[in-house]
C-alpha cells in the first residue's frame, strides 16, 4: 500500500445546508398572514351576511304591518252601517211603502218636508156642494203637513187625490160650504210649524167599506205619498 493511500490529507465533507431556521420563519409568517386574511374575510362576510338579515327582516315587518286589500282598514264591514252624513232620496223615506191613516204615520221628504193623512171620515153631500152625482158619499180627508226644513213652505201647489173600490176609481172633489169644505191648505207653513186642513170628495155608496187610496204631493216636484184606511162615520 502506498504512502498517499495511507496517510490521506483531505477528506471532502457535506455540501453547505440552508438555515432552517429562516425557512421555518418565512413559512410561519406566510401561514400566519393566510389564516389572518381568512378570518378578516369571514369577519367581513359575518357582517354582510347580518346586514342582509337585518334588512330582510325589517322588509318583512314593514310589509306584515301594511293593511292589505282585504283588511278592516281599506275594506269596510258588510255590516258595517251606513255614515251618518250620507245624504237621503229625493223621494219618501220608504217610497214603496202605503203608510195607514191616522195620527202616527208620516212621510218625510229629504228637504224636511212631512205629510200625514189624519182621518177619514163619511158625510152627507149638500145640495148646494160643487162635484159628486146624487147618490154619491161624502169622504172627509184631513191632511197635515209639518215644515221641518229651514226654509217657509208654500201650501198653494199641494196635491191630495182620493181612490176607492177594487179598481181604485178616482173621486172627484167636493166644494161644500155646509161642511166647511173648500180648497184645502192655503198660505204659507213657517219653518218647524204645522198646518192641517180638509179636503172633500165623492165616492159611490157601493165603495163605502172598501179600503180607500189617498195620495198626497206637497208640490209639483214631489213625488205622491200614498196611505190607506178605511171610512169612519
């Protein structure tokens, strides 16, 4: 063997490792900086995700607290009445309605206008009365109207008309100064007051136990009210 064999003077070691310390720092500090980005973004989606909550639930609020179409507050009751200020007919409070004589029907119109027909009653027709044929009875109406409204009421234009028998025939007037009958309301009725007055008519004496039809109009732009009743002696 040898003397350079022997005796080597130089034996070449391991290649020069990096410091692992450093590495381990730059990968501490990149996992450091990942999870803190990741918890600043999930804080960041936590607060939108609340504020759309928040939103959605304050939209949903707002509509549950809106009166929808068919509640109380845009949609009355059926049976619900009618408001107080709600204007009347032109014509009898119960136009279809014949109200019966005597002292407590009335009609009223919606200018404050009232018409009752207070008795009917039978007399003798004198020979010196205007209208009827000789034969005929003699009927009584006694018509009263009151003035509720605000205004004075004239009396010239009132209507009164008398049927009688199954078929309703007209009566014809009667003008009797014997009976004080002439023609019926005059002048002029002060608000809040009354006037009542007489009217005469003739009807056949077949009729005298038949119901009798009376219509009343206060004036040309009136329409009729309509009572029923029987003769009194």
């Amino acid at each position: 063997m040898s003397q350079h064999q022997q005796s080597p003077q130089y034996q070449p070691g391991l290649p020069p490792q990096p410091p692992i310390k450093k590495r381990h720092a730059l990968r501490n500090t990149v996992i450091v900086l990942s999870v803190g980005f990741i918890v600043f973004a999930g804080g960041c989606v936590a607060v939108l995700a609340n504020g759309l909550n928040d939103a959605t639930e304050e939209s949903t609020a707002t509509k549950a607290e809106a009166p929808t179409a068919s509640s109380p507050a845009t949609q009355p009751s059926q049976t619900s009445e009618p408001p107080a200020s709600a204007e009347p007919t032109t014509t009898p409070t119960d136009e279809d309605h014949v109200a019966k004589v005597g002292a407590t029907q009335w009609f009223e119109y919606s200018d404050g206008m009232k018409v009752q027909v207070t008795s009917l009653k039978r007399f003798r027709i004198s020979q010196y009365a205007a209208g009827g044929k000789p034969g005929d009875v003699g009927v009584v109406v006694t018509v009263t109207l009151q003035n509720a409204s605000s205004n004075t009421f004239d009396t010239s234009l009132v209507d009164v008309k008398l049927a009688s028998g199954e078929n309703g025939d007209q009566a014809e007037s009667v003008f009797d100064s014997d009976q004080n009958l002439g023609s019926g309301l005059e002048g002029t009725i002060l608000p809040g007051k009354k006037k009542t007055a007489r009217y005469g008519f003739a009807i056949p004496k077949g009729h005298v136990s038949s119901t009798l039809q009376l219509e009343v109009a206060p004036g040309w732009d009136y329409e009729g009210s309509h009572f029923e009743g029987k003769l009194s002696s």
